[in-house]
C-alpha cells in the first residue's frame, strides 16, 4: 500500500507547514502575528487525518506506509502519541498567541513547534531502529531550540546549552545501542530483530542498558534527569507545557519501541523499569519539596510522574498486565492534561505578574499569594492541576495511578505491592508541594507582584479552562480515554509480542 | 589485530575519549568537539556493524545520515556557544552553572 | 424513586455549591440564601429517605474496565449518617449565616461546604469500595481547605496540609484494602466482598483488616494519627462543628462498623480496635482536662469521644456504637457552634480570657450546659443512654481491663466538661464591653440542636429496627425501645458509671482541697499539653524529610561535567543491574 494514507498527512501537514510558517512570519510584520494564525490553521487541519486515521485504524487496524526503506506504521500506541502531541500542541498554540505577542523571532517558535508536533506523530510511527534514532534526533534538535528561544536570558541559554549536550550523549549511546543490534541480527526492524534475536545475548543486553541510558536521558530517568528542571522551567511556559506532556513522554515511547526488540532477551527489563520508577517518583518528589520557584517545582514533580508511568509499564512488562500498560497510557495521557495546565496557568500568572512587563525573574510561590482575586481562572486551574497531580479524586490523575495500582495488586507478588504502596506513599508526600500553591493563591493579602500585575489576556484562558474542564471529566468518568487507551495497552503489549 | 578488533579499539577509544572530554573540560568549545568524538564513535561503530553482518550497504547509508544529523547538533551547539559568549562573555561553563538546587 | 433521593441528596448540595460559586463575592446576601436553600434541601432529601431504606443497591453506574460498578446502596446504616450530614449540614450552614456576616470570599467557603456534606453522603451510601474511597477523599480534600480558609494565617495552612497529609497516609490502607480485594475478588462490591471474605487467604484478610483499622485511626483521629484534629481547629467554627465533629470523623468508625462482619474474625484485630479506642479515649481526655484553648479543648474531647466508639465497634457493639454516634453528632455540633458564637462574640478562644460569661450570653449558656450534661453523661440527654448502652455492652463482651479504662474515662470526661463550662460561663467575670447574645441565624441552629440533644434518644428503636432490617451481613439483634431503656436503668453498670461521672465532677468540686494532688501531677499535665509526644514525633518526621530534601538538592550541582557523569553512572549501573537480573 503505497498511497499516501490519512496518517502519513497526519505527520507530513505539520512538517510541511513549518516552512510556510516561517516564511509567512519572515514576509509579515511581526506584529500582525500572521505565522501564529497559519500554525493555528495547519495543526487545526491536522486533525482532520487524524480523525480519518483514527477511524482506519479502528476498522482495519494498522496500517504500513513505506517509502523505500523506511516504513511507517502506524498503530494504537502511536495514536495516542499523536492524540497527545497534537492536543496539547494545539492548546499551546493558542495559548502563546498572547503569550509570546511581544517577542521577537514569533516566526521561528511557531515554525519550531509545529515542526515538533509533527515530528513526536513521526516518532510514533516508526517502524525500525534507526528510523526511530532520526525522529528522535529531530525532535531533539527542534527542542533545543525552543528551550534556547529567549536566547537573550543567560539561564535560558544554561538550559538549552545542558540540554544539547546530555541529550546528544545520550543520542550517541543510543547509537552505539543500534549498532550492536545491528551487528547481532543484521537487521533493523523491530519486529525482525524481536523474531531473530536469541534469549541469552550480552550483546543484546548491552544494547538494552544503552537504548534504557540513551533514550532514558530525554526520559529524565534518575540519574539522567539534570538537564529536566532547568530546561522546562526556563523555557516560554508553553514549550514548558509541550516538553512536560508531549516531549518526555515521546522518549519514554522511544525507549519502549526500543525495548519491544529485544523482548525476547532473557533480561528483566520489567524490573529495570519498575526500578527506575521508584527512583524517580522519590528524588523528584523530594526535590521539588523545598522548591520556591513554580515551575522548577512543577518540572520536578515531571519526574515523580514519569515514575508513575514506568512502574505501570514495569509491571506490564514483568507480568504481562494488560492493566498496567493501560493505566501507565492512561496516566501519560492523563499528565499531559494536568501538567499542561498546570504550567500554562501557571505561565499565565508569570506573564501577567512578570514577563509582560519585561522581567524575567522566575515565579515564585510568594509572588502567588492572593493570586485568586485578580487572576481566578489561572488560580483555579493551577489548583485542580496540581490537586489532580497530587492523586485527588474526583481528578484525572487519582483514575490512572489507581488503574497502575490494580495492576500491580492484580500479579499478587508481594514486592511489587509493596512497589504500589510506596508510590502511593510518594503521593501524600507530594501533597506535600502541591498543597502550599493551593494555599497560596487563594491568600487574602496579595503579594506585591499581583498587586502591580497586569490584566491576563482571555484568550489565555481558553486553553486553561479547557484543560482544567477536561482534567474534572476524566476524573469523574475515566471511560473518556478509553477508545485511546484501551488499544494502545493492547498494541504495546502486542509489540513485545505478548 | 584482525580488522574488527582494530575497529574495536577505535570505537572504544573514540568513546572513551569523548566522554572523558565532557567529563573534564570546562571549555564549551572544547564540549561540542567532544560531543563530536563521541559521536564518530558510534558512526564507526555502525559502519562496522553493517560490515560484520553483512550488511556494508545499509551501514553506509546509515552512517551517511548520522552525519547529516550530527552536524545539525554541532550548528545548533556551536550557535549556543556563540551566543554564550557574546552574552556572557566567557566560554567556560561556570558561568553556566547557575540553575541549581 | 429511592435512586433519585440519593442522586438529589447527593446533587443539590454539589448544585448548591456551583451556585453560589457562580454567584460570586459581590452579591454576599445571596450566597447565604442560596446555601441556605441548597443545604436545607439536601437535607429533606436524605430525611425522604429514611422510610425506604434496603441492603439492595438503589443506583447502579457502570464505569467499567478496572474501575468496576460505582453503587449506591441506601440500608440503614448510610441513610443514617447520610441523615446526620446533610442535617446537622444545613445547621452549620444556617449558623453561618450569622458567623460568617461580612467576611470575605464567601463563595469558597460556602462551596466547600455544600461540596463535603454531598461528598459526605456518597461516602456513607457507596456500595462499592472504589467509590467509597473516592468520596473518602473528597471529603479529605473539602476538609484541608476549610480548615486552610483563612490562608493568610500560617497556622491555619499548616493545619490544613497536616490534616491532609496524615488523613492521606492513613488513607493507604483502605487503599491496600480495596486493592486487595479487587484482585482476589474481581469485584469492588462491599456486599460481595462481606459475603465472600473468608474464601481470601487469612493472612491477606489481616492485611485488609489492618489497613482498614489504619485508615479509620486517620480519619477518626484516633491514635497515634489523632494530632492533626486540634490543628484543624483552625478552622471557622462552623466547620469545626460540623466536619470535625459530627460528620467527617464519623467516618472511620462508620468504616469499621460497616466491615466489622468481615474482620472481626482476623486474629487479634477486635482487641486492637479496642486498644485504639481506649487509648484514644484516655489519653484525649486528659489532654481536654490541661487545654486552655475552647476550641481544642472540644476537640481532644472529640478524639475522646469517638474513641468509645472505636472501642464500642471492638467490642462488637456495633448498634451501640452508632447510636453513640449519633448522639454525639448532636451534642457536639451544639457545643461547637455555641462555642463559636462566643468566641464569635469574645473574639478569643482562650478560656482563661473567657469567665463568668453566663450573665451576658444566658441563651448560649443554656445550650451549651444542655450540650455539656450529654457529653458528661448525665441522667436524661442523649449522651446518657448511648455511652451506658457502650459501656454495658463493653462490660460484658469486651475485655475488662478495657471496660476499667473506658470508665476512668468517663470521669474524666465529667471533670473537663465541667471544668470547661465553668472557665467560660461562671468563675470570675474579665472587664469587657457590651457583648451580643447569639444572632437569629445562631439560635435557629443552636435551638434545633439543643432539642435534639435533649430528644434524640427517643429515636432508639426506630434507629434499632432500620440497623437490623438492613444490614444482612451484622447479623444485628436490637430490642424494642422499651427493653433498651429499661436495661440501661436497671443495669448496675450504668450506676456504676455514673458513680464514676460524679466522682469526675466532685475533684472539680474539691479543686481547691486537691490543689495539693493535682500540683503534683505535674508531670502528667506537661505530657497532655505536650500532646504525650506525639506531636514532637510528627515534627521530627516533617523535619526529616524535609532535611533529606535539602541534602538531595545538592546533587543538583548545576554543572554540565556532573551532569554527564550521572548519565555514565546511570549507564554502569544499569549493565551491572541487568548482568545480574539475566
């Protein structure tokens, strides 16, 4: 099958819009924010094969485009990648509008982050090794430069400079991963590779522990995570949003295609996972503890929940619990929502309370207080965000760590209960954090900055409400997701031939 | 030494040596060039690959492609540095050490 | 029809709260009508459904997958405390009328408080353990951000975040429980889960047992979580009256009765039920005997009081112990909020500040004395009855020396309550101003509940005959009302007891005589102020976290060269991880 299908336009409408983006942004004054509006439209249309291919792959499942050597399939997992990219990508967008009004080179952030989305679809899609290794590099590479966009501040230029370097060491392992699989099965495609591939390869185990370190680094697992607090709480809040929802996420389904070939190595990979987990749901837990500044706290609390998703992933791998892929997908999709919200509000009151009036200082939780009265929306929704981070029902995030905790319970071994219990113990303690930015902006006495803030733009808000609506339905009715998740769980396991 | 063992030893010493450069160097210059070594390392070590599994064609093409790949990250790297230096006035990475905690 | 009463019940106060919600700060008079309306509404719901209360399940929601059957099931048990909340709720919410006039950001604090006592009701008619613990943590989640209302003042926000954080922790062993058993029983269902709990493994039924028993010391502040409730004091008064008093901490023991049938057989669980109560109850009454502050005082005095019900649930006096909890939701709703309209009208909660009020407030002084007999336990308000029908039961079913402890305690309750209305009502007169008996809006509330403390023990049979009907699993026999009565004022426990209640009220007597004894007590009165070291325990577990966090964050060096180093470490130990896992 040869034709373009509808999830080939899916990826290419975005890659083949960043150009016309930058060019109509190039050719506009700057303030007419005609690149913004042509992103808007390109990711609007975007949707429209991705509704088609949706509805396809429902009713005739996946299906494989090739292009000489390279093959994209695109499946269930890869669905909800693209559900979750495009999504939120599409919010963003609408948020930075007002956001980024002010800033120069408008052109090449939206031409950049559309570019990104695309790419993450991309990466979802592919089908072998080194493809894979090249959406990967792409969706570094375009990442940089959004991290870096207010090249201008030294820290922005800090975290995107620790940013290029680990992810690049880390692209580089990763490469060295491909070759030894490469020289041990003389393939590339992943399912060959699975089918070829023997039980007892220490070669194939290496490659495994340089896939786990190499996309692990963009993952943020601990001890790779250095780059992740610095990058996300200096980036423009919306790329922030984007690189906590979309961008980790898209390396942990990197690290996961990875590993689906070399399912048959006899090798715990489960519990490499389930490990790696635990680690990351303490240290960022307890670094984000005594954190003053939000969205440092907020890039903190990303690895706690990554952690979340590999203990789910980890007890799919080591029992085959159809349940703890779904919940770990259900709870990615589910972080994307309550992050993403949680840094665009967030991002809404640093703009109101700095940016927008040039400074650059970071928020604090001081500048919070009393943030209520004069910002309600953007309060309420960074409340319900984190309150829904913390694992509060009725909000979305108590479904899906629930939905991993029945899968750890459902294998009945004792460890991995207890596994469970200590994340759940990691989530009072992050009750911890969270709990304090509740209080904060519902103070009386406002703060300083909010007393000189400037109004927020309502167009900001659009995106906040929508998300925090959404994070509420999901909570109150977790079959929302389901059509999404469901088959993804499904497909991941499928990938590792299960 | 056989071919292959020779290769060996690049990719290690490659490896080795890059790594140990980002390990050590405070020069950012001197981080992008061993970010480069690194990366030499595992292109030699595909193009290998592809030899010893019969496979010359598909190594080629590959590492053909890392390059392409790898040099982007070397631009972006170096505008970075660039601008670290015009901005900062130094290229030594203690002026950027300055998120923590 | 009786699915709609339960959704009404549940949906007006939640309706109720987005109302007022909507209606915004500006419009201050409407938001105490509309939560007026709204509360008063819901709690007509929940009385509509006291005539048709069954054990089947009323209203069925499919969730499916993982998350199973979200069921309503209104026996008489939840229709009870479902009565109780939303109730003594639009009590709460009427005496906030009053209390509440002219503060600021009304709709927070009226939302949350339709929004807890909505919650409040799904909690005690969910059928399925999955949604009770949902509701479980709404009404946790309601709770931190009352007790947090005034967030500008640090003490209400620690408060607030304590009381989250502990009731959360105990909270993990429902969680366990309820995962426990899904995974044995494919089934959330508390009824399939009663009737099929001793096909799981004893040992993982102990599991159960436990973490339920852990859950319910945290919500129902029983030891050792019991610290937060005195910090939850921070809260506006209402709030203390009507969620850390009548209703929210109810339920933990509701959670014990509801699956006493299952547990009881788990090997050394009724006496630890038992321990924890005692214990509760001792210790929390000599912290009310040295308190000063009014507020805290009646909250060690709750923690006291549901102790005896913990340890009534022990001793398998399940219709005993919520009939005492029913009692002692009306009493102490009455006694709270008579005490928030003084300090409403004092401004101190400080009773050495306080004195010989009684002249200057005669209507709150009435209703808190009426308040104050049934917490003692005196002859014929309803406090009376249900601690003698404990206390006979305990005497003989429970352990003796259980029974010893459970009746030093209530002397000891007679001796801080008496002690309590004496330091706020009588003793010596403070120089003060004019002060304000009660509003019309206080006595309102402050009036029903006054009655209801004098009359509710009338319901006994009735509230016996709607347990048994209902309750399949309890296999509860409760006589006529008649017999009860006629037992409690024959037994020779209940004159035992109140021998024990009035040698509690003559050492206050005799205060002065007993000068000498009480001085050399000392050090037991700096172990009840002192929280008998469990607060220091807490403060030593915050600060250690809190120190690990610190020296964690020193890993964060900030520099590239680290930065690469942990990438290289993380790469050698996972080889290491996986040469050994292969």
């Amino acid at each position: 099958m040869n034709d373009l299908t509808a999830f080939t336009w899916m990826i290419l409408l975005p890659l083949l819009a960043a150009p016309v983006i930058y060019l109509s942004g190039r050719l506009t004054k700057e303030q007419a924010g005609v690149a913004r509006w042509v992103a808007l439209l390109a990711l609007v249309l975007t949707w429209i094969p991705f509704a088609l291919a949706a509805s396809d792959l429902s009713a005739d499942g996946p299906q494989t485009y090739t292009l000489g050597q390279v093959a994209l399939r695109l499946d269930d997992l890869g669905l909800l990648l693209a559900a979750l990219s495009l999504g939120l990508g599409t919010l963003v967008v609408l948020y930075s509008g007002p956001y980024m009004a002010a800033e120069s080179g408008q052109e090449k952030y939206y031409a950049t982050l559309v570019a990104n989305i695309g790419v993450v679809i991309g990466l979802g899609c592919a089908t072998d090794l080194f493809n894979l290794w090249v959406w990967f590099e792409a969706l570094a590479v375009s990442t940089y430069l959004l991290v870096a966009f207010y090249h201008e501040q030294p820290t922005s230029l800090e975290a995107g400079i620790k940013y290029l370097v680990q992810s690049a060491v880390g692209s580089a392992l990763v490469l060295l991963g491909i070759a030894l699989v490469l020289g041990q099965t003389g393939t590339l495609n992943l399912v060959e590779i699975r089918e070829a591939a023997g039980a007892d390869s220490a070669i194939l185990l290496a490659a495994g522990a340089l896939f786990t370190i190499g996309f692990g680094v963009k993952v943020a697992l601990v001890p790779m995570h250095t780059w992740l607090p610095d990058a996300h709480s200096q980036a423009p809040s919306g790329i922030s949003a984007m690189l906590s929802g979309v961008v980790i996420e898209a390396g942990l389904i990197a690290l996961l295609r990875a590993l689906s070939a070399l399912a048959r190595v006899e090798a715990s990979w489960g519990e490499l996972l389930m490990a790696f987990g635990a680690i990351n749901m303490l240290v960022g837990n307890l670094m984000a503890l005594r954190q003053t500044q939000v969205k440092r706290l907020l890039a903190y609390s990303s690895l706690s929940h990554i952690g979340y998703m590999l203990l789910g992933l980890g007890i799919a791998l080591y029992s085959k619990e159809l349940a703890g892929a779904q919940g770990s997908l259900f709870h990615m999709l589910n972080h994307g929502l309550m992050k993403g919200l949680a840094f665009l509000a967030a991002g809404g009151l640093l703009y109101a309370l700095h940016t927008s009036m040039g400074d650059h200082s970071p928020l604090t939780i001081g500048d919070l207080a009393g943030a209520a009265q004069r910002y309600p929306l953007a309060a309420l929704g960074l409340s319900i965000a984190v309150l829904g981070l913390g694992g509060l029902p009725p909000l979305a995030g108590f479904m899906s760590k629930w939905q991993i905790f029945v899968a750890g319970f459902e294998t009945r071994e004792g460890w991995i209960e207890a596994l469970v219990v200590f994340a759940a113990l990691n989530s009072v303690l992050s009750l911890g954090y969270y709990a304090p930015l509740v209080n904060a902006v519902y103070r009386q006495k406002p703060s300083e900055a909010v007393q000189k803030g400037q109004p927020m733009p309502a167009l900001m808000n659009v995106p906040v409400v929508l998300l925090a609506v959404a994070v509420v339905a999901v909570g109150v009715w977790p079959a929302l997701l389901r059509w999404l998740t469901g088959p993804a769980g499904e497909a991941l396991l499928a990938a590792f031939g299960f | 030494m056989t071919t292959s063992e020779i290769v060996l030893v690049g990719v290690l010493a490659l490896l080795g040596a890059g790594l140990y450069g980002l390990l050590i160097t405070r020069n950012l210059i001197k981080v992008v060039i061993a970010l480069q070594i690194l990366v030499k390392g595992g292109l030699l070590a595909l193009v290998a690959a592809g030899e010893a599994s019969g496979q010359t064609n598909l190594g080629q093409s590959l590492a053909m492609t890392v390059i392409v790949a790898d040099t982007v990250v070397a631009v972006v790297g170096l505008a970075l540095a660039i601008q670290a230096r015009r901005l900062l006035g130094t290229l030594d990475l203690k002026a950027l050490s300055n998120l923590r905690g | 029809m009786t699915d709609w009463l339960i959704v009404l019940t549940i949906g007006i106060p939640w309706l109720g709260a987005l109302a007022v919600w909507l209606t915004g700060d500006a419009r201050p008079q409407l938001q105490h009508r509309l939560a007026v309306i709204f509360a008063v509404a819901a709690g007509a719901a929940a009385v509509a459904l006291l005539p048709s209360t069954s054990s089947e399940v009323a209203l069925r929601i499919e969730v499916g997958s993982i998350f199973g059957d979200f069921t309503f099931v209104p026996d008489g048990l939840g229709v009870f405390l479902a009565v109780v909340a939303s109730v003594v709720g639009s009590l709460a919410v009427i005496f906030s009328v009053d209390y509440m006039h002219g503060e600021a950001q009304l709709g927070r604090y009226y939302t949350l408080v339709l929004l807890f006592i909505g919650a409040m009701v799904g909690l005690v008619l969910s059928g399925s353990m999955l949604l009770l613990f949902i509701f479980w943590e709404i009404t946790a989640l309601c709770s931190y951000a009352l007790i947090s209302f005034y967030n500008d003042d640090p003490k209400a926000v620690a408060g607030g975040i304590k009381a989250l954080v502990i009731t959360q922790f105990g909270g993990l062993g429902m969680l366990v429980g309820a995962l426990i058993a899904y995974s044995y029983l494919g089934d959330y269902q508390i009824s399939t889960f009663l009737a099929e709990a001793d096909t799981l493994p004893s040992d993982v039924l102990a599991v159960m047992a436990f973490g339920f028993l852990a859950a319910a010391a945290a919500k129902s502040a029983q030891v050792p979580f019991h610290t937060w409730l005195p910090g939850a004091m921070e809260a506006p008064t209402p709030v203390s009256a009507l969620i850390h008093a009548a209703t929210m901490v109810n339920a933990g023991v509701y959670l014990l009765a509801r699956f006493y049938p299952a547990f009881e057989g788990v090997s050394g669980w009724t006496t630890a039920v038992i321990l924890v109560g005692m214990v509760s109850a001792l210790l929390a009454a000599f912290m009310a005997i040295y308190a000063n502050d009014l507020k805290r005082a009646l909250a060690y005095s709750t923690i006291s009081q549901l102790g005896y019900m913990v340890y009534a649930v022990g001793t398998g006096a399940i219709f005993a112990s919520q009939f005492h909890l029913l009692s002692h939701a009306v009493f102490k709703a009455l006694l709270f909020l008579a005490a928030g309209a003084v300090i409403h009208t004092v401004g101190t909660r400080d009773m050495r500040q306080m004195g010989g009020l009684g002249k200057q407030l005669p209507f709150v002084r009435n209703v808190f004395i009426i308040g104050a007999l049934a917490l003692a336990g005196l002859p014929f308000v309803n406090g009376f009855w249900s601690k003698e029908l404990v206390l006979e039961y305990g005497y003989k079913h429970g352990p003796l020396w259980a029974y010893v402890g459970m009746l030093i305690g209530a002397g000891l309750t007679a001796l801080y309550t008496v002690r309590m209305v004496w330091m706020v009502f009588f003793g010596r007169s403070q120089k003060r101003g004019h002060l304000h008996d009660a509003g019309p809006a206080m006595r309102v509330a402050l009036g029903v509940l006054a009655v209801g403390t004098l009359t509710s023990w009338l319901l006994i049979g009735g509230f016996g005959e709607m347990l048994e009907e209902n309750l399949p699993f309890h296999h509860l026999h409760v006589e006529s009302m008649a017999t009860l009565l006629e037992e409690v004022v024959t037994a020779p426990a209940t004159y035992l007891a109140l021998g024990v209640v009035a040698v509690g009220l003559l050492l206050w007597a005799w205060r002065d005589p007993l000068a000498m004894i009480s001085a050399g007590l000392w050090p037991l009165g700096e172990a009840a102020t002192h929280d008998f070291g469990f607060e220091w325990l807490n403060a030593r577990i915050v600060a250690g976290t809190r120190a690990a966090a610190g020296a964690l964050r020193t890993t964060q060096t900030g520099w590239l060269n680290w930065n690469v180093a942990g990438i290289i470490g993380g790469l050698l130990i996972v080889l290491v991880f996986l040469a050994l896992g292969a």
